[in-house]
C-alpha cells in the first residue's frame, strides 16, 4: 500500500529528529519541518529556535493555554519553555544554528535551493529562509520526492527563484537520504518499500552509490 500523506510527512520528520544532538539550537521551518520537534528523542536537551526571533520553543498548547501572542514563524500558537528569550536576527546570522530544517519546491544536484516563490502564484513573504541558508551550520531539507504529478522535485538545475546557491547538505524524502557531496549527490539511505530505480527515475540528476550500496533509511 502507497504512503499517506500523512505517513510520508511522519517518516521524514523521524528521520531527521534522528540528526538531532544534545546542546543543538534548532530552526524548524514552516510546515513540515515543523513536525520534527515531535521526535526529540527522549532525554535530549535540545532548544528550537523560530524565524521570528524566539528561542525555547515549546510544545503546541492546550486550548486553556494559548496566548495569541506567542506564535512561531508559521503563525501557529506555542508554549515558551523556562529560559525562553527573543532575540532579533543576530541568532541566525551570527552562526549560532546549529541545524536548520527547510522545506522545499526544488532542490539541485549541486545543493541550490528553492523554497520561496513560484512565479505567478501570490507569496506570503519570503521567510527568513535566505538568512537561515546562509548562517546555519548544516542545512536539512524536508520535502516529499516528487510533485503530485510526479516529476521530479530534486534537479539537475533549479527554474525556480532561488533562496541559496549551494547551501543544502542533506536532503530527506520519504524515499530517500541523500547527500549533497562536492561529487554530486549521494544516495546515503534508501526506505525500505522504495527501490534504486524507483527513486532514480524521480530524481533528475543520476545519483551516486555508496561503496556497498546505501543503507535501509530508519525512522
């Protein structure tokens, strides 16, 4: 039976909360990246930070506890944890992320992304993903193989405006890991319902293999 949805988005978000180290500041983008904070493991300290200048994000409140006024980049509610403080760009453009996680419309084989704009369409603002690309110290994307119609979302060559030019350095689907390497991209893990030619026919570059083939894609 194909994925969900829903199962594909939770599949991604276990993945890369499997990235996640004690100590790390975090960003989770906008909308599915979002889901990863469901996934810390357990015992692990780690503090999220919001594009909109809030570091100690806390869990989605109860409806007896939500205060319009603490929302995340996404404009959802949240809950401060203890220690909870705001901050303008400096946390970002400061180097001081140690991960951020990023959705996206395209990716290419050289790392460039594209998550922000699609011509013709109305934008909501591009977000503070440009500064995030730029400051973060390695850059997750989180995004499903393939469009709806299925054509292939990671490319040889961006077409659409870009957010950074060769700042991705690893890319999650419910497919795949995949590596963006100074050789090309990486075929790291492969899901275990998905196959080499399955995931090669939906990603434009040719993709490489790891000496002994990639290992089973967890979470």
């Amino acid at each position: 039976m194909p994925l969900t949805e829903e199962q594909k988005r939770e599949r991604i978000a276990r993945r890369i909360a499997l990235e996640l180290r004690d100590g790390y500041y975090v960003n989770l983008g906008i909308g599915m990246p979002t889901r990863v904070a469901n996934y810390v493991p357990k015992g692990m300290d780690v503090i999220l930070q919001s594009e909109n200048g809030m570091l100690g994000v806390g869990p989605y409140p109860l409806e007896a506890e939500v205060d319009p006024d603490l929302i995340n980049a996404g404009k959802e509610t949240v809950t401060e944890l203890p220690g909870t403080c705001y901050f303008s760009s400096a946390m970002i453009r400061g180097g001081h992320i140690d991960l951020t996680v990023l959705g996206a419309l395209q990716v290419d084989e050289k790392g460039t992304l594209a998550n922000w704009a699609i011509p013709g369409k109305m934008l909501k603002g591009m977000g503070g993903a440009m500064d995030l690309v730029a400051g973060a110290k390695r850059v997750f994307i989180a995004m499903e193989h393939a469009t709806r119609d299925n054509k292939p979302k990671i490319l040889k060559k961006c077409t659409l405006p870009l957010t950074g030019v060769e700042v991705v350095d690893h890319i999650v689907t419910e497919l795949a890991v995949i590596d963006v390497t100074p050789q090309g991209l990486l075929l790291h893990e492969l899901a275990p319902d998905a196959t080499l030619e399955q995931v090669q026919s939906l990603t434009e570059p040719k993709l490489l293999l790891p000496s002994g083939g990639p290992k089973p894609m967890p979470g």
